[in-house]
C-alpha cells in the first residue's frame, strides 16, 4: 500500500506532520504532471512515491540489512521520536586485557559493556569460554552510526549476548531484538519505553515472539498494534 511506503521509507516520528508533508508533496507532483500533459491521471504506487520523494530515507528491514560475522546483535532503544533498534558488533583480536569501545557511546552504555564483560569473566566455565580469554585477546565493540550519541542501560542484555556469541561462536538467532538492564549477577531489569521499542522492532524487520517481565506485559496488550518482536 502507498500509504504504509510513506510511513515506513519516509518518516519516523512520534506524530503525523512529516507524513502529512510528504502527502502533500506527493500530491503537488501528480498535479504538476497532469497539468503539464505528462499524465491524464496519476496512480499512486511505489515507482511514482519513489519519484516524487526520492529513494527511501529509512530501511523497514533493518535486521536484513545487517550481515556480517559474528552476526551484529539487535538492541531496542528508545528516542525522542519514537524506539529504534541499534546493532551491536564485537570483535575478537589478540592481545592483553584491551576493550575498545567505538560509536559514540555514553558513559551508562559504557558500563553496561563493562559489566557484561565481568559477567562472562566471573561465569566463563558455565558459559564454556576459556577462564583466561581475556589474559590473551583485545575485545572491540562498536555500535554503527557513529555520529548518533546513544547512551542508557537498555542495551545491557545485547552486549552480553553479543559478546556470548562472539566468545563461544554460537549464533544467536538473526530476527531477534533485546532490550534490559544487565547487572553484574546477571539479572535482566525492566526498562521503560517498551511500546515504542515493541513498534521499532516490528518496523525493522523482528519477527520472534516477543517475552517480557510479567509487569510490563499489560503494556504491550493496551497499547502495541503488534504482539511479536520483542525480548
């Protein structure tokens, strides 16, 4: 449909007014062409939106998109506008006891790698990683969108998964967003936002079912026009 184009490859807002504009833009096209004689009418589809208003400024498919090895983890974050998913990509070099951080993070987004590092450390034999990895390797991770700050303790559960993934090679799977707060034991606690993470995830391209904390469950049956995507 045309109008689910324009909201998807077009505008990513928290209201309407970017949508009504580029409705209007839209409109001002088919006119101009027909009262030129180029066109007796105008059919609104993807080729004539495409022409109109450019190529897509937005990706639906985000998750798609990203495919590198180790596959980069997908993180639910939310922003003035609305949520958004953030990928998380970690690398393994050698070296001694070195963690690089890249991305313009925060200092919270900051620690939750931190922590996540400590958390493997301190549980590497029930993970089935090697005790003195860390002895041996220098661990990069960096977050895409570089001119993009980003900073909460929302990513927690992505880094440790990403990390996981990257420590032990197992895959995760590539539809899957998450979003906690990771602390040091290793409890995953409840973060806000999690309508606006729950549609940012469906728009990306998540496909899973979604889990949630019991207490955050009635947010998602009130309020998400989707029920899957979310972890």
């Amino acid at each position: 449909m045309p109008s689910d184009l324009l909201i998807r490859s077009y505008t990513r807002e928290a209201g309407v007014r970017n949508l009504e504009r580029e409705n209007r833009e839209c409109g001002a096209q088919g006119n101009s062409a027909v009262r030129r004689g180029q066109e007796a009418k105008v059919t609104v589809n993807k080729r004539f939106i495409e022409s109109a208003l450019g190529a897509p400024r937005y990706l639906h498919d985000e998750v798609s998109e990203a495919r590198t090895h180790p596959r980069p983890r997908g993180g639910l974050v939310w922003t003035p506008v609305g949520g958004d998913i953030v990928f998380i990509e970690s690398a393994r070099m050698s070296g001694n006891k070195g963690l690089i951080l890249t991305g313009q993070l925060g200092d919270v987004m900051k620690k939750s790698v931190t922590a996540a590092l400590s958390y493997i450390r301190s549980h590497a034999e029930a993970l089935k990683i090697e005790p003195d990895f860390y002895d041996k390797s220098e661990i990069h991770v960096h977050v895409p969108a570089g001119a993009v700050p980003k900073d909460g303790p929302s990513a927690g559960i992505t880094m440790l998964t990403a990390l996981v993934s990257l420590l032990t090679g197992r895959k995760v799977k590539p539809r899957l967003a998450m979003t906690g707060e990771l602390t040091l034991s290793g409890q995953v606690l409840p973060v806000g936002g999690i309508k606006e993470k729950v549609i940012a995830a469906h728009r990306a391209g998540v496909s899973h079912d979604h889990h949630l904390r019991r207490e955050q469950e009635r947010t998602i049956w009130k309020r998400c026009p989707t029920r899957s995507g979310i972890s």
